[in-house]
C-alpha cells in the first residue's frame, strides 16, 4: 500500500475527527475506473442529497448518504466512515482500516521530514564550505600563540570553516532565513548545526549540541578580527601540564624575579658545576640532585624529567660555556662569520587533460609505437586564455598530480604569483588526491570538482573542444577523441603514417605553437585573448604570499638546524647556500615553545637562492633565514657589504655571549642564595590560578617569621666582629656545598 503525501488529511470539528481520504489514493487501490464512477455518479449523487444553500462549500456537511466528499487544495477527498462496504464491492475494506491508514500516513510524515532535514543539512555544508576564505586559512597558518605558530594547514582550515559556521549562523537568526530551509523554530536550526558540526569533529571548534553551539554564538563579536580570535581558545599553548619550572623563584628582599624554580636551580647548579673541571654523570648527578630537593623540602623530578631537561636543546646551548668550555662552546655554539674567497671579478580557471596530437617513440621492445600527447591544460574561462600547461612523460598517457601542479606553476608564474580566486575540474585523481587538495588549498580561494558523470559542467570540456579544432589539418592529428562517434571527428586512415609521426620533443614544440596560436590571435572583439586576460585582471585577486610560494616552488630540504652556530647550510648540485637564523640568541627559547625538551631540531625547509622558510616537522611555520652576508677576510678586497657583515656577526656573537652569560649569572647567584638563604630569602612567584592570593600571603607570613626568628637570634648573641675579607663568603660557600654533598 502506497500512500503518498497529503493522501490521509485528518479534520476535527467540534471536537470529532474525520479521517478524509483522497481520490488519488482511492483510484490507485482500487482501480483507474473508479474516477469516472466518482464524476459520474458518486458525487453528483451525493450534492443532490445536500440543501442548495451547502452545495457551495469545500466540504459538504453529513446527509447519511454514501460517498460525502471535500474539495481541499484542489484536490478531491472522501469522508472514510461514508465510503460504501456492502459485500459486493467492500470499498473500505479493500482501502485498510482507518488505523491503520493513520499509521502509514505518520510514517510518509515523517519520512519526507527527514528527507527535508537531509536537503537542509547538505544546503547548509555546501553554503559554509564555499564560504571558507585562504585569507581565513592564511591567518591561522601564521597566527602566533605565545610566540609560537601552533596550526598546521589541516588545524588552519578547520578553524576557517568553524569561522564561516558562527558567521552563517549568525546571518540565518538575525534574517530568520532558515525557515526558508522548512526549519520553524530557531532551536531546530541550532540542533541541526549541532549535529553537524559534532560529525565534523573540526580542530578546536567542539560542538556536540545546538545548546553548545548557541552559546558560542552568544559571544561571538561584530569584527572581523574579533571573530578570528575568538576561536583561538586559551588552551592553545599553555603549560598546565608543566612541573619542571613551573614556578619561579623570587627574592623577596629586592623582588626580582628568576626565570628558574628550585628544581631548576639545583639542575642547573649540577650540571655545570661552576668553577669546576669536573663533569658528573646523569645517574649520579640526579641522586644527588634528589637529596639536595629533599633538602629544601621538596619532591624531587623523576630521571626521564633530570635527562629531558638537561638534553633539551635550550638547556643544552645555555650551559656547554660551562659545563664544557669556552673554547668548545665558541667552536660548536657561537655563531660565525660566512665569508668567500678573494675574487676579482663579477578569476574562474578550468583545467583538464586530454590527448592530442600524436607522435612516434621506441618501446622497451625496440619497436616504433605511436601515442598520443597527453596534456593537462588550465584555462581562464572569462577571456579563454590557456594560462598554463604540462605534457606527461614519453610513452605515457596517464593524468598525474605532478602534471597538474606543473602547469598550475606556469600559470600563477604567468599572472604575477596572484591567486586562483576559484578553480573547477573533474574528479580525476590529478585533482582529488591528498597531494594536490594540498596545494590548490594554498594558491586558490575556492576550488571544486565537478559531479561526478557530469562533464558538461567542467568548462575545460569546451576549452579543449575548440582549441583542438587546431590540430585538424594536422598530418599527426588521431581524431577528436576516444569515443567521437562522426566520421568528421576521425581521421583519414588510409593516409596515416607512423613514420611520419614527429617525436616527442617536435610534438611539443607543434602543441607550444598552438597555444600561443590561440592566445595571441584576435578575437571577435578586437583583442588577443592574451591582452583581454590582462586587462581584465580581478580587483580582489591578492598575491601569493612569498611563504606560500617558496613552499610550492622552491627546494626542501630536511635539516637538523641546532648545532650550525646561527647558520643554515644547505647544499644544491655541489653548491652551497648559506642563511642566517634570525635572533639566534632566543632560538632555544623559540624550540622550546615548539618542541619542548628536543635536544635535536629536524626541521623541513623550503627554499631559495634568496630566503629559506623551516617549519616543523608536523607542518608549523617557524621563522625564514636571509641569506648570510659575506666578510671579506683580506682589507686589498673590502667594501662597505663585507664590512657591515663583520659589524653584524660581531653583533650576533656579543647577543649570544651576553645572553648565555646573563643564564649563567643568574642560575650561579640562585644557587649561591638557596644554599645561604633559603628559605629566609626566597619564596615562588604564585601562578595566577584559583588560590593564588591565599598561597602569595602564605609565601609572605612564611618569609617574615623566617625573618623575625633570624633578628631574635641576632639579638640573643652579639656578633663577633671579623675583617672585611670577601674571601670569606665564598669560603663559606664551599663548605656549605662540601656538607651537602657528602
């Protein structure tokens, strides 16, 4: 039993239902015919049965007669409990009983419902992913949190699309527009948003309920800028997790404040044993280590925490001047001077690939074979210029993403590096795969595949279309393509020699000549499609940033970048390229924020002859290095660029020697004062977390009863008045630190 939408209508008057069935379902079950008996006989009959003064109205009233009928929406319905049952024709029980008509009418209800939710979900996805802005996904890719870029290009993107969600959430509410969607209620609209976005699982955006989602959006400011931070949730980058430095030590006394907490200190203080020639093993150093915090009346770190700290990279380059030596600390470490040898002298786009022409080639099997040329081709559809193109490698005729890539290079070097506002192909794997959604993600603003059989739609079908017409007279031309079914689209095989096939490199040529055929002749309006492209160029199109562009065009390499001393040195074809690492002195800061205890730094960079970009291994944007300016090492050669370079890597050396020094102080003095003066002296800076006062009063009653109990036994005893001998101090000292480490 099929029963359609609107074929049950159930009406209640005064406080009765009547189930009304309409002539559609009727026919349907019990046969065609019975139209003609309706309009015939059933309904004239029943209108005669009705006052004159009701025979007017949409439904007619109750007479007792069989066949009492309605006009509602056009459509004709009859009241079930007067459908006729006698034993002959069993009109209603050949329809169902009325329950169970009911039943099936809920269950059409609700099936069209869902169906209508399923077409409001895809509007809503395809309407905020076409919305997704590079300039969106840009902002997050270079967005520094703490200092750190912490997004990836997958992370980038998925924030950009939650952007798009709370703005197209905010424009439907504020317009109402989703009832134009068949969603009623605001909370409908917010519970369909929820459970989409609870399916997507995008990065940093976690929305499981409309509830959820309808918060967010409470908040959620006018500006663009605004909008942009406001999912950059506080998370990101913090250090909650952190035990090891987690709270400085502060002198309470002067009120300055150390970049080291205690365990810190005394790490420290091990590990480069200042003033000593002697270097203790990590086991030994950290079991001392535990009985000095025990000492101090802390729990100390476990070994893995002691090692991770110690072979960190920052840890590292901060402490080699004195665990291991200036002279090794200048030779691995300190940043140096490059310098050469003396030298006396000096819109919309399309793409698609296809076969062409044809040429000849030798096999594997050293037989003469033919092939066509298969190219991939990037037009402009607004002036039909082919922007850029790539042919596949001899002997081959397979689609590739290198090919795609390749001639998607040619075309953005050909418009100045601007970006592909939208860009519309097929579903080949050329376009679909990992590789290249990847790069298309960073040169173009939208870009989108066709329906998969629906070549029409792909505007590279009608660009090849025409520009092949060129090739026709050609002696290598094969035919228009695979399937073409007209004789006019083959070619004349009584005629067709392999022998006389160009080769590979000719068919090349012959295709280059043809494209610049198409772009430089004039049109029907006066102008090469080449000009049209340039005069037309769109008033929103941005160039590519030059990051973006180096990834995609420039060298990578894989390269450990900590132990070059503030120089990146990369070798191409037996050449070597040089950069400086911007503001090496806070690099161990900077691989601390990104990778925390890494000793070792393997990063990936892409480059060129003029700046080189390294990123991280997981994909994050870390800094660019400019190439190293040269110093001339004999004055018969100096100039004023090989002078300014010494000035700047002397001014590179002294930042590294004054900061390592600064460290060096500073964990010598923490040292010094724990082993005299703890805890008279020093207490911890409290984080800024739920109790932070209550602890800051504590540290402070801590410090001044300390004080007190110290001035009353100054009181009891008097001194003993010693010379002024500085040597005293330090003497002292290394008694202290000669008891403690027994």
């Amino acid at each position: 039993m099929n029963i359609g939408q609107d074929d049950i209508i159930v009406r209640t008057f005064q406080n009765t239902p009547t189930v009304w069935v309409s002539e559609r379902f009727i026919c349907n079950t019990l046969g065609d015919d019975t139209a003609d008996y309706f309009r015939k006989f059933a309904r004239p009959t029943y209108k005669k049965s009705v006052s004159p003064c009701h025979r007017t109205k949409d439904i007619l009233p109750v007479t007792g007669k069989s066949w009492r009928y309605a006009r509602i929406d056009g459509r004709f319905y009859y009241d079930y409990d007067y459908i006729p049952d006698r034993k002959d024709t069993q009109y209603r029980s050949r329809l169902g009983d009325k329950d169970t008509l009911l039943h099936l009418a809920d269950m059409a209800k609700a099936e069209n419902r869902e169906i209508s939710l399923k077409e409001a979900e895809n509007y809503l996805i395809q309407k905020v992913t076409n919305r997704v802005s590079r300039m969106d996904i840009e902002y997050y890719l270079f967005k520094k949190v703490d200092g750190v870029c912490k997004f990836n290009q997958d992370m980038a993107r998925d924030m950009a699309e939650a952007l798009q969600w709370m703005r197209v959430a905010r424009e439907m509410t504020d317009s109402k527009a989703y009832r134009e969607l068949d969603i009623k209620r605001q909370e409908d609209f917010f519970n369909l948003c929820g459970s989409i976005l609870d399916r997507r699982k995008l990065y940093g955006f976690t929305i499981t309920t409309g509830g959820s989602f309808r918060k967010k959006l409470i908040y959620f400011p006018m500006d663009e800028n605004g909008q942009r931070e406001y999912l950059i949730s506080g998370r990101f980058g913090n250090d909650n997790a952190r035990r090891l430095g987690r709270e400085r030590l502060v002198d309470t006394t002067t009120g300055e404040i150390y970049n080291f907490d205690m365990h810190q200190a005394i790490i420290l203080d091990l590990w480069m044993n200042p003033g000593g020639a002697g270097k203790g093993s990590k086991i030994e150093l950290w079991n001392q280590y535990q009985d000095d915090i025990a000492y101090m009346g802390l729990d100390p770190m476990s070994y893995s925490t002691f090692c991770h700290y110690t072979n960190s990279y920052d840890t590292e380059f901060n402490t080699t001047s004195e665990r291991h030596g200036t002279g090794f600390f200048n030779k691995v470490c300190l940043p140096y001077i490059s310098s050469d040898k003396p030298v006396h002298s000096n819109s919309l786009w399309c793409a698609d690939g296809s076969g062409t022409i044809g040429y000849k080639y030798i096999d594997k099997d050293g037989d003469l074979r033919s092939m066509r040329l298969y190219v991939m081709l990037v037009s402009d559809v607004a002036t039909g210029k082919i922007v850029g193109w790539c042919p596949s490698a001899p002997g081959f005729h397979n689609e590739s993403p290198y090919m795609m890539k390749q001639a998607m290079l040619m075309a953005l070097q050909g418009c100045n590096k601007h970006e592909v506002m939208e860009l519309v192909s097929d579903n080949h794997g050329a376009f679909t795969s990992d590789e290249s959604k990847a790069f298309l993600g960073l040169v173009c603003r939208h870009y989108r595949t066709i329906e998969s059989g629906n070549s029409q739609s792909n505007y590279a079908e009608t660009q090849f279309r025409l520009f092949k017409k060129r090739f026709r007279r050609m002696t290598n031309w094969m035919g228009s393509s695979w399937d073409a079914k007209s004789i006019e689209s083959q070619n004349n095989e009584d005629y067709t020699n392999i022998e006389d096939f160009p080769t590979y490199e000719e068919a090349i040529a012959q295709l280059e000549a043809k494209i610049n055929e198409w772009n430089e002749s004039k049109t029907h309006v006066g102008l090469t499609r080449s000009e049209m492209y340039a005069e037309n160029l769109h008033p929103k199109c941005k160039q590519i940033d030059e990051r973006i562009w180096r990834k995609l065009t420039g060298r990578y390499s894989s390269k450990e970048i900590t132990h070059q001393r503030g120089t990146i040195q990369l070798e191409r074809k037996g050449t070597i390229y040089k950069f400086d690492i911007p503001d090496f002195e806070v690099l161990g800061d900077l691989v601390r924020e990104y990778l925390g205890y890494a000793s070792l730094v393997q990063t990936d960079i892409y480059w060129d002859d003029e700046c080189a970009d390294v990123y991280t291994k997981d994909g994050r944007y870390m800094f660019s290095c400019y190439p190293t300016p040269k110093a001339a090492i004999t004055h018969a050669e100096a100039t004023d660029e090989n002078m300014a370079a010494i000035g700047k890597g002397m001014i590179r050396k002294a930042k590294v020697l004054n900061k390592v020094q600064s460290f060096t102080e500073e964990a010598k003095t923490v040292a010094e004062a724990i082993y005299n003066e703890y805890p008279e002296r020093y207490g911890n800076v409290c984080r800024q977390t739920k109790h932070a006062k209550e602890r800051s009063n504590a540290e402070r009653e801590k410090a001044l009863e300390a004080k007190a109990k110290q001035n009353s036994r100054k009181a009891r005893k008097k001194p003993v008045p010693v010379a002024s001998d500085t040597s005293g101090d330090m003497d002292e000292y290394m008694r202290m630190r000669e008891k403690l480490y027994k």
